[in-house]
C-alpha cells in the first residue's frame, strides 16, 4: 500500500522521479482561517536542461515552485497510475 511521504526535493530519494505523475498534498503550516489542504495532480521536470531546479508542472498547464510553496507549507506527495481517458 502507498503512503503520503514529505517532499524533499533535494535527495533523489525523497521525491517522484522526473516525469512521473503524483498528487502533492499541500497543508499550510499555519492555522488561519482561511488555511485549507490542497491537493494538486501533475509531475516534477526542469524548466532548464541545464539547471537542477525542479518545477511542478499541473495537468491544467500551471508551472508552480514546491520550493517556494514549501516556505509556507508542508509538502506530501504519493505517487498515481496514469490512466487513459
């Protein structure tokens, strides 16, 4: 059975690898009012062949920074089966 593990993206270990679909679960470290989980479906690639830096790129075209998200939020991430429409 898969289990939601914390995204780190500095050790390949800790991380899906490239290309490869997963949900990243994004929870807000602080509690306000308005805080709420999100949960967002697409895969890590670079944006630049020839920098290291990984970017989540979401089936509906968004580029988003887990790097930045991750200042104000815990990361999670499972990995999921492609499926065929």
């Amino acid at each position: 059975m898969k289990r939601w593990r914390e995204l780190d993206l500095r050790k390949s270990e800790t991380r899906p690898e490239e290309g490869r679909l997963f949900v990243m679960r994004v929870e807000p470290k602080s509690g306000g009012p308005f805080a709420r989980v999100e949960h967002r479906v697409g895969t890590l690639k670079k944006a630049d062949p020839q920098s290291d830096k990984l970017w989540f790129a979401e089936g509906t075209g968004s580029v988003l920074d887990p790097a930045k998200l991750k200042e104000r939020n815990k990361l999670y991430w499972i990995e999921v089966e492609p499926f065929d429409a």
